[in-house]
C-alpha cells in the first residue's frame, strides 16, 4: 500500500489548532537515523504503482534519496545559528522543531526540521523574488512523532538547559514546540522526507526535482516523480522550495 506522501517543505511555522492525542515515545521505536558514515545505501522498497500508474520508487533515482539520507546529518539544519558569529548582541540560536500546517496525509501532527545541502541558498525571507536553487541541491526534512510534555519538565525558554534531543547532546536543536499552555517535544523519527534537483532537461524528473521518502530504518520508500509530493510542490515560490520563517530571537 502506498505511503501518504506529501513530502517535504509544507512549510508554515504556526497552526491554529493544537495537536490532540500526541503519540509518545516507545522503546522500540526510539531510534533515529544512520550516523551517515555508513557505505551501504539504504534499501529501496518493492515499486507501488501511484494514482497514474507509475512506479512510487524509480530506480533510476533511489540512489540519490538513499546517498542524501546518509549524508544530510553533515549539512547542518538550515535554521542552526550556531556555526555564524553572533550578532546584535545575543547568541546564535539553535534549530527549532516546527510544526507542520498539513490537516492530512503523512505530514499531518509531525514537528519536523529541515536540512540543506547548499544552506547559503535556502530561502528563508518570503520576499517577492524567488530564490533560484542550484542543481546539486538536496533538502531533506526530518519528520518526528510529538510528545505532549507535562508542566513544569521543559525548560521555559530555549536554550535555558541543554535538552534532550533526537540526536543526542551535541545537536544544537531546540525539540520543543510551545503552543500556548501545551508545550510538545520532538520525540521519536517518523521518517525523511527528500527533495532534490538534477538537471533540469532530466527525464522522469519534475523539471529536475526529484522526490522521495525514507523510512527511520533507511527504507527507500518512494523515489522520483512522486505525484502526492508535485502536487504540492509545483505551487512553491523558489523552484519547489516553501522555505521557512528565520527563528525569532528568545
């Protein structure tokens, strides 16, 4: 059966209604992705025909949503402060998990955050020109379950104690969401979503977007012309890239 996929970058940085029902972290399920140092490709799952007909994972492309699952931890999170020199007097800030604006489908009551490739390039600022992405580019968007956190377990501001975060405490990752009186915490991976661009002229490509989705364990799970993802996409601003709002200061 096909996965629900609408795939990376729905990016709205607030949500009117708040998450009902979070789903909590278990043992079983409480690991996150390879280190990213590992020579052997994650595995591409069985081909699923898609709403067209057309093969969910294009073996042409599982390899590069495989190769950008194992190196997207290098990249950095685009909105990660800390490699920049501070400045107006304050201290960079770290990623923040972000919630997703989908009501439905694979992305609906996730926290994610996002990596790139070419962070330089990344747009953030929603401004009246699009900001053209280079071929090579790749994001990918870590998707997380979120735990409803009690009162009084979370630090009241970011950065006020080193917090537990999915990949341990040497990512610089704020992992909680304040909404109101309800505080979440990004808990365990719910999987990868990837988007990336190849040459534009590239057949089965979406005008050189390639799209794709991996499980925690590394499962290739769709790789291509995904149809639930260019839905999507295909209205972005900057070449199938929403972008995301900069982090405000604490």
């Amino acid at each position: 059966m096909r996965l629900p996929l609408l795939l990376l970058l729905v990016l709205a940085s607030a949500c009117s209604q708040p998450m009902d029902e979070p789903v909590l972290p278990d043992a079983k399920g409480a690991q996150g992705p390879p280190a990213g140092t590992s020579s052997a490709p994650p595995a591409a799952a069985p081909s699923a025909p898609s709403a067209d007909g057309a093969a969910e994972v294009d073996a042409r492309f599982a390899p590069l949503i495989a190769a950008a699952f194992r190196e997207y931890r290098a990249w950095g999170r685009v909105d990660d402060e800390l490699r920049w020199a501070p400045w107006l007097c304050r201290l960079p800030m770290s990623g923040r998990a972000r919630r997703s604006a989908a009501e439905d489908g694979g992305h609906a009551r996730k926290l994610y955050s996002v990596f790139a490739r070419h962070r330089d390039r990344y747009p953030f600022v929603q401004g009246p020109e699009p900001v053209s992405q280079p071929v090579g580019q790749a994001l990918v968007k870590e998707s997380y379950h979120p735990e409803l956190v009690e009162k009084g377990a979370a630090p009241e501001h970011p950065g006020a104690s080193p917090p537990e975060t999915p990949h341990g405490p040497d990512d610089h990752f704020d992992p909680y969401l304040r909404d109101g009186d309800r505080v979440y915490r990004a808990s365990r991976l719910a999987g990868a979503y990837v988007v990336l661009k190849v040459a534009p002229d590239t057949p089965g490509t979406d005008a050189g977007w390639v799209y794709g989705t991996v499980t925690p364990e590394g499962v290739v799970t769709s790789a291509g012309r995904v149809a639930s993802c260019m839905g999507c996409h295909e209205s972005a601003p900057h070449e199938r890239v929403f972008g995301l709002a900069p982090s405000a200061s604490p």
